[in-house]
C-alpha cells in the first residue's frame, strides 16, 4: 500500500477521498480554511475527474439549503464549511436531521468570533452538537481522509439515514503537508455502495418531507432520532472494521487506546492534540509514569458504554477541551465524561482543562502540568475545571 503514499496537503486529502465517494452534488461556500477543499473539488469537477453538479451559491446558508433539496431527490451530497459559516447554517441543520438525509460535511474546525480569529478550536462544530448530525473527530490528515468513506457509509445506511460531520482542525490538519495513503477508486467502490434511497422526492410518487407536525406526533420525529443515533453507535466499529479489512487501516470506531490497561491517569481528548498527549506520553512513561490516552473519537453519538469500560482502571481522568460552555465553566467533553461515570461503580474523579481557544499552542510542557495538577486529585486535593493556558497579563 506504501507505494500510493504521496505528500500533499490535508485539504487536498480530503478533497481526493470526496472525488472517490462519487458524490452526485456538491454546493459548498469559501471560507478560511475550508477553502482548499473546495477549491480542488471545484478543479476536479472542472478537468472532468467528477461526474457531479458542483453548485456556486452566495453563503454557507444556501449551501446546505441546496443539499437538503438534492438529498430529499436522491443524490449522494457533500459540503465543508468552518465557524461563522457552521454557525449560519444552524437552522438548517436541524431540518437535514429531522428530515433524514443523510448529508455528509467536513467541519474545518475553527474559532468562532467575537472577537474575529482565523484559527483553530472547535466550539464551532460543538456548538451543533444537539442538531442531530452524527459527529466524528480526526487525528491526522490520514484519518480525515479516510474517515470520509466511513461516514458516508454510515449517515445512508438505511438504518441511520442521518446527517453527519467528519471534524479536522482547521490549518494543523487542512494546511499540513504530510506523506498520506490516497484513498483508491476501487477500493472504495467496493467499501461504499452506490447511494439508492428508499425514499426520494418523485414526481410519480408523490410524499411529503419536512411536513407540519402538531403536538400529537413531533415528539415521535424526536425519538427516531435518537433511536438512529443509536444504532449509529453500533455501526461506526462495525464500519471501521470494515473498513480495516479493505484498505487495512484502522484508527479506532467510537473510541481509541494509548497504552491504556496499565494507566491509572488517563488523558481524554479529541482531534489533533491527540499527537501532542501521545509524544507526552511517551516520554512520561520512559520515567515510570503510569499515564494513558482516550482518544474519543465519536462525539455523537457519545459512546457512554464503551467508555465507562474504557476507564475501569483509572484512578483520575483528565479532559482536554479546545472549547468552553460559557456559564458552565467547563467544557463539552468534561461535562459528558462526567455524566457518563455519574451513578456507576468507578466513581473516578474528571478534571476538565480549557485550551488551545483561537490557535494557541499546546505544547508538550503544559501537558506535563496538567498531569501534575491531575497527582493533586490522588493525594486527596480537589480541582477545579480551568483554564490551562490562561494568560495571567491579559486576565
């Protein structure tokens, strides 16, 4: 398989492992960084390389207005977009999921304003997280890529039929020029099937999407979303192994380990940051550290169940959040490890940290002190959520 790798930039990865999933129609708004996926799938679709409808539209909103009309008739359908451009499309979010259309989007996960920031954090994609879109996280720039004919798979199998995102940071993943697998045409017909709904806007057999529902049945609509959330649950390891019996790569389903049987701290994070708490690691346990890695890779849905088991033997867990619930002083995925051990045997004490808001690095030092902070907890010495990266000048 080495001899496809090539160095090219995660947008283009990503982009090429689009092309490949055949999408019917693609309508996506330009806006720092997404731009470059956009901007090579518009290439691709120029020289020819795709057969699909690759629609211009004037704002983010338009653009997954236009997909919910493309998917209701029965296309495959793709979009990528970032922060304020997420954030307008947050009405319509809502109807792709009640509706059922399995919509694919990559989220380039960056700051929101204000005040205005181009860089990386995801309360962006966070902030959708009650829309009813599956949500899943990447690493690298191999598991972006590679996680795009895994999601598509799962969003339109026809137990699920719901949308979804596939989250990379923005610029330490869709800027990165790194050696990546491209994902080959064969290989991928043969892992994700043609798309053919059940259920299609026709002319000749006439139904209703989206129609009015009064106190009597909305809360039903309701409930079959979240019942498909959760056979997605069950679907997202199955579909990984699939996958891995393809192409013979695997980064986890819902969650993954990092010398995690022996761990009795153990770190629990999302996207990129993931690399930086592995080197970390790394070099803790050559001095004896008893420290491990949960990297959660499904946000929604949340994989209590696998977690819990995960963390059986952890004496403390750490959360790392490059977001914040602004009233709550924590951040999504603390709050959700944590009702996640509420009322379960392992009663094992979370710590949350905040950092990494706008772009600001994370090295491998400050991980080292959180750590430190986190021995406090097994000495008896409670801690508070906080921020781990605070700038006392500017407090």
């Amino acid at each position: 398989m080495r001899k496809n790798m090539v160095v090219v930039e995660g947008s283009y990865a990503v982009a090429h492992a689009v092309k490949v999933c055949r999408p019917n129609v693609i309508s996506a708004y330009p806006i720092t960084p997404q731009t470059h996926i956009v901007e090579d799938l518009a290439q691709f679709a120029a020289d020819g390389e795709m057969n699909c409808e690759y629609m211009n539209v004037e704002s983010e909103f338009s653009a997954i207005s236009a997909l919910i009309g493309a998917s209701a008739a029965g296309a495959r359908t793709y979009s990528s977009t970032t922060s304020q451009g997420l954030a307008l499309m947050h009405e319509a979010l809502f109807n792709a999921s009640g509706m059922r259309l399995p919509i694919v989007m990559t989220v380039v996960n960056r700051a929101l304003s204000a005040p205005i920031n181009i860089w990386n954090d995801q309360q962006d994609s966070i902030s959708q997280r009650d829309t009813g879109w599956i949500q899943l996280y990447a690493e690298d720039v191999q598991e972006s890529a590679d996680m795009t004919p895994q999601i598509y798979k799962l969003a339109e199998d026809e137990d699920v039929l719901l949308p979804a995102m596939s989250c990379m940071d923005g610029f330490i993943l869709s800027h990165v020029y790194e050696p990546v697998i491209l994902l080959e045409q064969s290989l991928t017909d043969e892992f994700l099937p043609a798309y053919d709904p059940e259920f299609t806007l026709d002319p000749k057999n006439p139904m209703s999407f989206g129609a009015f529902a009064d106190p009597g049945t909305y809360t039903e609509f309701r409930y079959k979303q979240e019942k498909a959330m959760g056979v997605a649950l069950e679907k997202i390891e199955e579909i990984a192994n699939e996958f891995k019996d393809i192409y013979g790569r695997y980064y986890g389903g819902l969650i993954d380990g990092y010398v995690l049987d022996d761990a009795e701290i153990v770190i629990m994070a999302m996207g990129s940051i993931i690399g930086t708490v592995k080197d970390t690691i790394d070099e803790l346990r050559i001095q004896g550290e008893s420290v491990g890695l949960l990297k959660v890779r499904s946000f929604r849905p949340f994989p209590t169940e696998a977690i819990r088991k995960a963390l059986k033997n952890a004496k403390v867990v750490i959360t790392l959040d490059k977001n914040i619930s602004i009233g709550k002083n924590e951040g999504a995925l603390c709050t959700e490890v944590k009702a996640c051990l509420h009322n379960t045997d392992n009663r094992v004490p979370v710590i949350g940290f905040m950092l990494g808001h706008g772009g600001r690095d994370i090295p491998i030092n400050m991980i080292k002190k959180i750590i430190n902070k986190a021995k406090l907890v097994e000495k008896g010495i409670f801690i508070e959520s906080e921020f781990a990266d605070l700038r006392e000048d500017l407090a």
